[in-house]
C-alpha cells in the first residue's frame, strides 16, 4: 500500500484544510448578508436531467457511470451551478422570484486542463435564479468581490466579456460555420484569421485591456448602437467595483463561458496563476422548456490556498498536563485554541503551538 493518489486528486492538509473552511466560511457569510440561503445538492444526479438543465449544457466534463440500483446512467457534478438550476426550476419553482441560492461542495472533472492539473476541486458561489438584469449582475459582482475581500484576498482583478457579442453583431450575416471559426479566431486574437472572415470585426481584437479605455473602444466599433445597451449595463456594473478591485475587458473571451449569455466575467487575485472564479448570466431550463434568466459566480478554493493566500497563521495555546478543564473551557470561550497535553512529557513545540498557559494566562512560545 501507498499514499499515491490518482492523477489530479490531492489531500488538503493542515493547516490549508482550517484554511479552506475559513474562506468557505467568509464567501457564504457575506452571501447569506445579502440574502442568499444556502443548498447542498448532491455530488451526482441523473446525467440526462443533469446536462439539460442549463441551456447551453456545459456537461462535456462529467464523469459517467452507471448506478447499480437505478440501472440508469447516473453524472458526477463538473459544475455545481447546473444543480442550483435544477432546484430553483423545480424544488423551489413556487418560490417568488428572484431566488437568491448559495453553495459550497466538491466537484470532479473527467480532465484536467493545462493551467490546472486538479479534477478534484472543491467549488463556491451564489446563483440569483429569475433576474439578468443590469441591477442583479451587479448585486452578484459587488457580493464576489465582498466575499474575498472578507477572506483576506488582496489584489483583486476582475476580467468583464461579452460572450453574445459577436452573436448579436453577426444578426444573420454569417452562416453557422463562418460564426463558428469568427469566434474561435476572434478568442485566439488571430487577426488574419478574422480577416479572411470578415475584416469588420477586426477592431474587436484592439477593444480590449483596461477597462475604461477597452470599454470606449468598443462604443466607437458600436455604429448600429447594437450593443449600445449591453455597453451601457457593463459600464454600470463595472463602476459599482471601481477603486476595490483591478478591471480590465475582453469582448470576445468566450472560453470558459460556454453556457453564459450577455455578461461573463473572470475573478483573478495576486500571486494566483489563472482565475480563481468566473461568473455571469445563464438561462435556466424549465421542464416546459421555458427559459429562466440567471446570474451567478462560482469560486475555487484551490488555486487561492495553493498560492498560500488565505491561510492564516496558527494560533493554539498549549496546556501542560493537568490544567483544569474548566480553565480550558473558559479559554476556549475567549476565541482561543486550546490543545490539552495528554503526558507530562508532551510540549507546545510537539503540538505545533504558537502559545502556551503560564501562571499569569496565555505567553507566546
């Protein structure tokens, strides 16, 4: 026997485990503040239901398998927002809109991507189901950014898209395909892909960077006005974050946001490499196949505690052999840590404490 795991799977260890229910803690504290109530849906489902929740899917990394008990082939979560979908759509259907959801729960990739070697993550967020309106994805924005503020994490940078945009500018001018290779060329910033397209659209590659200079950029490509209200919103939600975090736009950026509608937007923080969150709105589908406006965002705790960002330096006061319990009750209440030696021999430096109790109460170590 070894301590091997499987590739992409890892242990969280201490003190990163304290620290990855510390960051949980804060992003569903400041959800719950804003009124969204917490479900915890389980870690597989019915595939087919599963995958038909969303509109644009987003199931293609579920792992499959088939359930013993049902005979049905039965997914494990990729996602979490699918689920908060399925529950909104039809557990909490009578419930008046909008429905402010929060999570937290372990998902599992079928494969890794290149920036981030983990299948196994552990993933957190809020969904506000019935609403993508200017004011709703701001409410969203504004409780991501306060909810990492609230664990610590400095150097904040949000990334804005608009993932319909090339949709809606195209209208009915471009067949499926010409659609199809404009936006995955567009998303690799290949101007003389683009342009063997269709050299319109080229002004959309310079239409990105900095938030306000990208933003007045892609006003002037806007002749038609037909993203003027899409321009507008962005605009508003960007400036209820100005001066907390760090704002840049790419109009184009589609990857990643597969299944979401006119807004997306990555979550970045210093010293991480890569997103440590992505967000936007969605359309959920109903068992009629009605279609229900969203908006959410999704955090992962990974890439933030690999990068040692939240964690928090240990804090445990040492009590020698013999203390009386009721002294470590009382110490306890006050916030503190206590960890009791067990042998006369036992000392803080074995119990990995910072502190430990003297005659006149807790002395550093």
């Amino acid at each position: 026997m070894t301590g091997l795991l499987p590739e992409g799977f890892h242990d969280r260890l201490p003190p990163q485990a304290d620290a990855a229910d510390a960051l949980e803690h804060h992003v569903l504290r400041t959800a719950r503040a804003y009124g969204y109530e917490r479900v915890d849906p389980p870690l597989a489902e019915f595939a087919e239901a599963l995958g038909s929740r969303l509109k644009a899917g987003g199931m293609e990394q579920a792992v499959r398998f088939v359930d013993p008990v049902s005979q049905r082939t039965l997914a494990i979560r990729p996602d979490i927002t699918a689920q908060i979908g399925r529950i909104a759509a039809t557990r909490m259907a009578h419930h008046p809109r909008p429905v402010r959801l929060s999570y937290a729960g372990p998902v599992l990739k079928l494969r890794a991507s290149e920036l981030r070697p983990e299948r196994a993550m552990r993933q957190l967020g809020a969904e506000l189901i019935g609403l993508d309106s200017v004011a709703a994805a701001t409410e969203i924005v504004r409780v991501a950014v306060e909810a990492l503020q609230a664990a610590g994490i400095e150097g904040i940078a949000i990334d804005f898209t608009l993932p319909d945009l090339v949709d809606t500018l195209a209208g009915d001018a471009l067949a499926p395909e010409a659609l199809a290779r404009l936006r995955e060329r567009l998303d690799g910033k290949d101007a003389a892909g683009v342009a063997e397209i269709d050299a319109r659209y080229l002004p959309l590659i310079a239409a990105a960077g900095p938030f306000n200079a990208a933003l007045e950029r892609l006003r002037g490509i806007d002749a038609g006005n037909a993203l003027a209200s899409r321009i507008d919103g962005l605009a508003a939600i960007a400036a209820s974050v100005e001066g907390d975090v760090a704002l840049t736009l790419d109009p184009t950026e589609r990857h990643g946001f597969e299944y979401q509608s006119w807004l997306g937007f990555s979550i970045f923080a210093r010293g991480v490499r890569g997103e440590i969150g992505r967000g936007g709105t969605y359309m959920v589908m109903h068992e009629t196949g009605a279609e229900e406006p969203a908006v959410g965002f999704s955090l992962y705790a990974d890439p933030v505690l690999d990068a040692g960002l939240g964690t928090r330096t240990r804090r445990r006061l040492f009590l020698p052999y013999g203390t009386d319990p009721e002294r470590g009750r009382a110490l306890r209440a006050e916030g503190w840590v206590t960890v009791a030696a067990l042998t006369a021999e036992d000392t803080p430096e074995a119990q990995l404490c910072s502190h430990l109790l003297g005659d006149e109460g807790p002395e550093a170590v």
